[in-house]
C-alpha cells in the first residue's frame, strides 16, 4: 500500500512501482494506492495487480480515500506492507480491522507538519506498536528518528535499489551533444526546486567555482533562483535546464564531472538520485545531514561530504574534484562499485523476500 502509484510522480511512488513490479514475479501481489480521481480504478499494469481507490477529498497533500478501509476490510492477504508517511492509509488499515501480519516502510519523518504532525503521532505509534517488522531506508535514518527509536527491536534496515543497468551506459552521441552544448567541467544536480534541496547554496557556491552547473528539475523556488543567478551575475556558469524525463537524464550524468546534491533539511532522507549518479561513475560532492544522505555515498570513498548550508565548503569540494581527474576516477569507480553491493533492484527486492519470509515464520 502506498499513497498514489506512477504515472503520478515522486520518490516513494517510483520505489513503490519498481519493487513492486519484481514481487509480483514471486508472490500474488495486490497494490492498494489512493486514486486521483473520484472514481475506483483495478487495473493491471506491468504484471502488477492494482486498485486506485477512489478520493473524494485531498487535504494537507494527503489523499482521502474511505473506501480504502473496505479494500483493506476485504483484502485476502497473509502479509500487509505499507509505505509511510501515509496517514490516510494508517488510519484506514486500523479501521479495516484486518488482522493479517503487517509491515511499514517508514521512508522518512515528517518535517514539515508542525501542527497536524504530533497530533497524529500517537495514531502512526500505535499502527507501528502492531507491526511485525518496520523496515528502514539506512542505518542513519534509524539510529536519528524519533519515530524509529520506540521500535527499534523490530527495525531492518533496507535501503533503496535501482536498476543500475540503465545507469551505466548512455548514449555516446547525446552525452557529446550536451558537452558541445555546455562546455567542459559540468556539475549536474537533480532535484525538484524546493527548500530542502539547498540549490541556492549551491548556486552562491558557484561565484567560486571554476566550472558550469546544470539543475535538471522544475518546482516553486525556479523564478527565486532564476533571480539569485542574475543578481550574482553567473548566467553564464548556472543552468536551471527544467524538468527533464528520467531516462533522458542519464547522458547529463555521463557528460558532467560530478554530481552535487547541496540539500540543507531531514525532508532530503536518502537521496535515490546519488545512486544514479554514482551508477553512471560519478564522484559525488553531498552533505552531512542526520538523514540517509552522507550512507549513500560515503565521504573519502565516492566523494566528498560537506556541511549543509555552507556554499564555501561546496566550493571547495567541487573545485578539489575538478582539478583532480585521479581522484575523481577513484571516487567514480568505488562509486560504481558500493552502487552494485548496496543498492541494486535485485539486492533490495531479496532483502525483502528475506524479510517477508522471518516475519511469516514467526
């Protein structure tokens, strides 16, 4: 169960589909997700059973959708998995009364909610307290929430996978095409524009940085940084290149130096996007949130770790990898390297067979 399934897009909703679709190869899956509409949809897509349950009200951009505790009522499951934050989806497994064995992947806190956020807490603490296993993106994640402390005894640690493969190659006429485009010494960063990502640090980093930044990504903050790269006067060196769609990302990837991912707030829990990068054999220049973000890639090893909010400390990382062609091959093949042990779709879609086996066996 999670909050929407692609075609509608973001980070848990991607992960939701790709293990998703590697399950239902192994075991008689059904994907519970609120629709966009105010109809309920069962579809078949990929091989991957599923019900958009219809939602008459969004509200905090968090989907309603009461005929979802009937779904869950009436689903014949011997296992439920659930995808949190989804607050609707706690409060309808919880009303459903179903008593099958249940799990939560707890992808992040939530931040933002100042208000709404502690007066659900004793309802997700509840659900969690009823859990046979809670799953958790990265040991750095679990050990900093709050959340995860009260259950920690039944806590496995399951960081995200990606299919690496896609990653790996590029198109060698595209990844010269944006080369001619753009010049030499690329710096590429994939993100919506939003606080938490930190771009206007890197943007300000950029005053001293011999080199050229691409923002691959739209969101609210496009006209405020549009703004700050004018009155910085560095036009020529910031790109904001849009929204571009993910498999015509990876020759970005292929024709830059290095990835940079500058996200200044716990809302950044893992960043997948490190992933493809270092896939692609980049170095990876991040920074040292008490989230997921400095396990991914690991500072010294796939590149550097810099304090969040600090555009000098990002200069300087950026500028030691693009005068460092030997280190930045180093970090890009150890990159490659910790992208196959840790973080492939097969990996992650194991690790979690593994788990749903313990948890029915007792």
């Amino acid at each position: 169960m999670g909050k929407y399934y692609p075609p509608y897009m973001g980070g848990i909703e991607t992960h939701l589909q790709a293990l998703s679709r590697e399950l239902a190869k192994t075991v008689d899956l059904r994907v519970i997700v609120s629709n966009g509409g105010r109809q309920s949809v069962s579809e078949t897509l990929e091989g991957v059973n599923l019900l958009r349950v219809s939602t008459p009200l969004t509200l905090f951009s968090t989907p309603l959708s009461p005929a979802m505790v009937s779904a869950i009522r009436h689903a014949a499951a011997d296992l439920i998995h659930i995808h949190l934050p989804n607050p609707a989806a706690v409060l309808a497994y919880l009303a459903s009364g179903n008593r099958a064995k249940v799990i939560f992947t707890y992808h992040s806190d939530t931040v933002k909610q100042k208000v709404l956020g502690p007066l659900f807490q004793p309802v997700l603490d509840a659900a969690l307290r009823r859990s046979s296993a809670v799953i958790a993106t990265s040991p750095n994640y679990l050990r900093t929430s709050p959340v995860l402390a009260a259950v920690r005894e039944r806590c496995h640690v399951i960081p995200y996978g990606i299919d690496l493969s896609q990653f790996e190659q590029s198109d060698p006429a595209r990844t010269a095409e944006i080369r001619q485009q753009y010049g030499e010494r690329l710096i590429v960063s994939v993100g919506r524009l939003v606080y938490y990502k930190g771009f206007e640090y890197l943007i300000r980093a950029m005053t001293k940085v011999a080199g050229k930044l691409l923002i691959i990504g739209d969101g609210p903050l496009r006209a405020d940084l549009e703004r700050l790269i004018a009155d910085l006067g560095i036009a020529g060196k910031v790109v904001l290149v849009g929204e571009v769609q993910n498999e015509h990302v990876i020759p970005y990837y292929h024709a830059a130096e290095i990835f940079a991912l500058a996200s200044i707030a716990r809302s950044e829990a893992f960043g997948i996007v490190q992933i493809e990068a270092m896939a692609s054999g980049l170095p990876v220049v991040n920074t040292a949130l008490d989230s997921g973000v400095p396990f991914v890639s690991l500072d010294g090893q796939t590149g550097l770790t810099v304090v969040p909010g600090d555009p000098d400390a990002l200069a300087v990382a950026l500028n030691r990898l693009l005068d460092d062609v030997e280190l930045r091959r180093t970090f890009g093949a150890a990159g490659i390297q910790r992208a196959r042990q840790e973080f492939s779709l097969d990996t992650m879609v194991q690790r979690t067979l593994d788990l749903y086996a313990t948890v029915m066996a007792g």
